[in-house]
C-alpha cells in the first residue's frame, strides 16, 4: 500500500516539477546507460584526517585510492557545522539560512531516541528526484532528517530502502539496542552499550564497553546487499551512505586499535570518560582505529562495486558532515578522548566541530568517476554542500531548472576543471554553540560568532587566499565589504521560528 502510494507520488512530483531527461548528460556513459551514483559521507571526520589530505598517523589507503584516481576538492564546504543541518542542505539543496533544519533539534516526540526535527512532505530532496527519474535508492547509515513515523522519514522523502540510525542519539553508540530497518525496527544487542559513561577509579577496560553486533557491520552488509540486489542492469542505482564513523563514542573493534603504536598513549591515556561519551584505555590509538576501519568500509564498497563490473559506470563521492570533534573542558583530552592537537585534526585550519572557522566546515571531498574526472587531479574551486542536488541532477539527465536550490552544478569542474559562476555565496547561519553566521564570496569570508547570546561579537573578515588558518581579521581594513556580505545575508535568507536567529530574527517567538 505504502510503496503503491510513492509510486504516485513520484509520478506526480514529475508533472510539477517538468523533469525532463538531458541528452548531453545522459550520453556520459559509454553503453548508453545512466551512471550509478554512491554519495559517502562521514561523520565528524576533519579536514586534515585522511592521507590525502596530509595526514601522517592514521592510514586511510582506500579513500586515498580514491584520490589518487579522481579529484581531491581542497575548498569544499559542508552545509553546517553540526549533523542535523549539514545533511538537510545535502539533501535538498537549499543553504543554511534558508533550509528547513538548521540546528540538531529533536523532534519533541519523547523518548531516549525521538529523532530530529523531520523535514516536510513538501521537501524537494535528491532522493525524490532521482527515484522520479527511475533510480533505485538506497540509504544506509545516519539518517537526523525525521522520525521514521514523520514527514522526514527517509521512506517518505525518496528512499525505497533505509537501514542504520534514524535518530543521532542513537547513533552514540556503536553497540545499540536496536537499528532502524526501513520503518521498523531490528534488534541487534540484547544488551546495548549506553554511549555516555564515566569510570574514574580503577583500570578502563575497552571489552567491558563492547556489545555483541559492532552497527557499521551491520549497516555495511545492508549497503553491499542493495549493491548486490538482482536488479535490471538498465535501472541505475542511488547509494546514500552517511557512515557514523568517527563519530563517538569511540568503539572501534580491537582488531584495528592494536594496528596503532601503544607508545601513543603511553603517558596520555585513559580516558576515563571526563568530557563526555565512553572511556578508553588507548584513546588515540583507538580514534586512529575509527578512522582506518571506515577507510575499509569505503574500500568494501569500490571492490563490491569492481566486482559487479560498474564501478567505472558510478560517480563516487566522498565526503565529511563537519569538522572534528570539539575542545572539552579538560584541554588534555578534547570530546570524548580524541586528541585533535596529536593528529592535526583540522589540517592547520582554525577552529572545530560547531564553529563557522574553517576547521568546523572545510571537509575533505573526493570525487571519482572516470569518463568525467581526471585521475589524481585536484580542484581549488570553492564548493559547498548546496551543489549536490544540482550536480547529481545534471549526472542523471535531470532538468532542474523549475528545481529551487542554492547550488550549481560541479560537473564542468569535474570534467573540464572550469569555474562556474556563482550567483549566490556560501552562506551560514547557525543557532548551536552560541550561534555563527558566515558568507564566503571569492577570496573573503565574513563571520560572526554568539549571535543566539546576549552580546554577539563583531563581524571579522578573513582573506582565505593567504590567510586560510584566518589569523589576521580584516574587517576593519574593509568595513565595505563586511556590510555588503552582512546585507546580502540579511536580503537572502528567510525566517525560522524552530531556529531563530537572535540577531537577525528580533521579533520572532521562538527568540524570547
């Protein structure tokens, strides 16, 4: 009955919106055929975290094949730099300051894990447009978009199958009662791992935080099934895998923390759970871990891709929802044992986690597709989340001009390394961590922090192009600039009583 009524309401989505097929792009396929797409996106993974990106301790050879046989993007920009907000510009195109979700906001629905504030039925997504266009969707991982009885479940906005966390809290733990399976539930650890515990005598054993069934396991093997699916070879197939890895808690498999030097954490660890999440005996080996076994899971994806002869046939994606995790309060130890300090977490870049500075949105970005990207190229085009829904709409011979977004397509950077205008600069605005509003136009970028508080500090202004760290704040070289950004953020973006802005939104009611 339910899958009758999509079917309906996809063929209706295609009436409103006109979708036509785009002879140019569909002929990017040498047999004829719509390519595949598979979009990875990790989480909480920081710019400077992966071998290609300059990362020295922790080893990441699959993503690095990926760069080595694609392009590396050296200025992308997630949506926001918290879960909830980045995945709701990537799915439909829409940026901050004008996107239905702008902060983690559970659902107000009860309960340890209600999920987040659900995007709506009138939602144009990727996953609508591409099931419209006859793709087969699938998405497996986090999800932070709508309870799966809501208008954000991933069912009612474009997805024929859905299997990992619907709500983010439960994605804490790596050793859940349970994980989502469409709308349903599957239970996995009888008895589940809370992720938030502290143990502040005695020796911090990892087993005694380790459950039966490890969840990116499990969620991998629901990934390489839809691949795997017999399907008619015509049917192209749309893979979201919003990994949760290195999210914490930190709960990687032992296998993997043992790959790393002890000498590490000699004279460091434990962590005994002091700012939050669970305690470890070797939390730098153990992040290192994290990152190395989603680094496999990408790797299980492109063999099982190879091994079906379609991976030259898929555009390949992979990419970060924000920066890395945050400084706690103790400064020996940032959120949840990770020590972004020891592995250069951000690449050099200022801030994390939470922050509009560089360090809390410039993610890593590989894209690897061979009849259309240049293998070991690498783009210093300036890019963001928004460009998703209309890049993936020219790769599947979707007319998306009746499509509202806030994107362009990245295709002929891809294939031709051009720089395509941009009409509308990237743009923040955030309520979380005190509140950031951010514009980045050519070189510049303007940002003002604790816009939610009660005094909100100035505008700064940085010079990316020689000052990508942003140490040198300009805004009073060129206060020009700064008020016609501040202007045009103020002109472009629209009202939000679930996430006011308290600068900018001075008479809304949910600003009291």
């Amino acid at each position: 009955m339910f899958k009758q009524s999509w079917i309906f309401l996809a063929v209706c989505l295609v009436c409103i919106l006109g979708l036509q097929a785009n002879s140019e792009a569909q002929q990017v396929s040498k047999d004829g055929t719509l390519p595949n797409i598979v979009f990875i996106l990790a989480d909480d993974l920081g710019y400077g975290e992966l071998g290609c990106y300059g990362q020295e301790k922790i080893k990441t050879p699959h993503i690095d094949r990926l760069a080595r046989e694609g392009m590396r993007l050296t200025q992308h920009y997630s949506g926001a730099s918290v879960c909830a907000p980045a995945r709701c510009v990537l799915m439909t195109g829409r940026q901050l300051p004008r996107a239905e979700i702008r902060g983690n906001a559970d659902s107000g629905r009860g309960g340890p894990f209600p999920g987040q504030w659900p995007l709506s039925a009138e939602a144009v997504t990727i996953a609508k447009l591409l099931s419209a266009r006859g793709y087969r969707t699938g998405g497996f991982g986090k999800w932070g978009l709508g309870p799966t009885d809501s208008s954000g479940s991933p069912l009612r906005q474009g997805f024929d199958r859905f299997f990992g966390y619907n709500c983010q809290r439960n994605a804490h733990s790596y050793f859940p009662s349970y994980l989502d399976d469409d709308e349903g539930v599957v239970v996995i650890n009888p008895k589940p791992i809370p992720a938030h515990q502290k143990q502040l005598e005695g020796d911090v054993l990892a087993e005694n935080y380790r459950g039966e069934v490890y969840a990116p396991d499990a969620i991998l093997e629901q990934a390489l099934a839809f691949i795997s699916q017999d399907s008619d070879r015509e049917q192209p197939f749309f893979l979201y895998l919003p990994f949760v890895e290195p999210h914490l808690a930190m709960h990687p498999p032992q296998a993997w923390v043992e790959r790393y030097p002890e000498a590490w954490d000699e004279g460091y660890g434990p962590y005994r759970g002091e700012n939050g999440y669970l305690p470890h005996p070797r939390p730098r080996a153990a992040y290192a871990a994290m990152i190395s076994h989603l680094d496999d899971h990408v790797g299980r994806i492109i063999d099982a891709l190879e091994q079906k002869g379609i991976l030259d046939n898929t555009l390949v994606v992979f990419t970060s929802d924000n920066g890395p995790t945050h400084l706690g309060n103790d400064r020996r130890f940032f959120v949840g044992g990770v020590d972004c300090d020891f592995f250069n977490s951000n690449g050099g870049l200022r801030g994390y986690k939470g922050s509009c500075y560089e360090g809390g949105i410039r993610v890593p970005c590989i894209v690897r597709w061979p009849s259309q990207v240049v293998s070991g190229s690498k783009s210093n085009f300036v890019s963001g989340f928004c460009d998703w829904l209309p890049t993936l709409c020219q790769t599947a011979g979707i007319d998306g001009s009746e499509i509202e977004h806030d994107g362009i397509s990245l295709l002929s950077v891809f294939a031709k390394m051009e720089t395509p205008a941009r009409n509308i600069p990237l743009m923040w605005d955030t309520p979380e961590y005190g509140g950031f509003v951010a514009i980045r136009e050519g070189n510049f970028k303007a940002i003002r922090s604790g816009v939610n508080r009660p005094q909100a500090n100035s505008w700064e202004l940085y010079d990316l192009e020689n000052d990508p760290s942003e140490t040198t704040d300009l805004a009073a070289h060129h206060p020009e600039t700064v008020e016609r950004l501040e202007k045009f953020f103020i002109e472009h973006r629209t009202v939000s009583e679930k996430f006011p802005n308290k600068i900018y939104d001075p008479q809304s009611p949910a600003s009291d």
